[in-house]
C-alpha cells in the first residue's frame, strides 16, 4: 500500500513538473516573441531579465523535479528499471536538462546582464544580437525533445525487446 501510495505520488509531482517545464517554455516562447528592437535598450532590457526570471524560477526548477521525480519513480517502481523505453526517457530527460541549462537557462543570464550593459551604454547593440542569435533554436529543439519525452511516456514503445 505505501509502495503504491509513492508511486502514485512521484508520478503526480513528474506530470506536475512536466507541466510546469511545459508552461515554461510556452511563457519563454511568448514573452521572446514579444520582443521590442534592440534598438530600443530599457525595454528590450526589461525583456531579457524577465527572461532570466522565467529560466531560473520556472523553467530549471521544474526541469530538476522532472528529473528527481522520474528517476525516483523508477526506484519506486522496479518494473520501470526492465523497461527499454524508461531508460530511453530518463537518458532524453537528463539531454533536455542539459539543453536547458546550456542554451536557454546561461543565455538568458548572460543576455539580461549584457542587454542592461548595452542600456547603459557599455556595449553596442551588435554584440547583443550575437548572444541571442541561437535563442530559437535551441526554444525549438528542446520543445521537440520534451514532446518526444511526453510521446515515449504515452506510448511506451518496446525498442524490439520484451520489457
């Protein structure tokens, strides 16, 4: 009963956490969108440091629960530890972690400093664009993989071998 009540448990805070990591993206994807020209230095500053507030507060916080959560989640539930598609996520997991941090979690630190740098009047606008330039790919990549993450959960597929 305590094993079943656990499981049921970690498997409530990885779906909360997904949905947390999802909303995060969405919430970067949009406020990106929204973007004023870097012409335009306050505003565009205002922009990125609320950038670097959604990563650091939403978006690698929920991806470290993601993480937590599913990998205690096979602890909890020794069948998963037989499962090809559970190692397949956990591994994607902790690549989208990775990816996170990387290149859109320390972009967007670097890019909220620089952007009030160039406000300021410290750098020009130029080197600014160079540190965003990835900025939507790397959005793009790691929404493919948090959905491909989502699907293997759905669909849990056999990799060609009994689990």
């Amino acid at each position: 009963m305590l094993a079943l009540t656990m499981q049921r448990t970690l498997k409530f805070i990885h779906s909360l956490s997904a949905i947390g990591l999802a909303g995060g993206l969405a919430s970067y994807m949009l406020i990106l969108a929204s973007a004023p020209e870097m012409a335009e230095p306050t505003a565009y500053a205002t922009l990125r440091a609320t950038l670097a507030v959604v990563s650091k507060w939403l978006l690698v916080p929920s991806m470290m629960l993601v993480i937590i959560s599913g990998l205690l989640a096979m602890i909890a539930n020794t069948r998963f530890l037989e499962m090809p598609w559970v190692w397949v996520k956990a591994l994607s997991g902790l690549v989208i972690f990775e990816a996170t941090l990387a290149s859109i979690d320390a972009p967007a630190q670097r890019a909220a400093t620089a952007t009030a740098q160039a406000a300021a009047g410290e750098i020009d606008t130029e080197t600014l664009a160079n540190l965003v330039q990835n900025e939507w790919g790397a959005w793009w990549v790691l929404l493919g993989l948090s959905v491909a993450n989502v699907a293997l959960a759905i669909w849990r597929p056999r990799f060609g071998w009994r689990g």
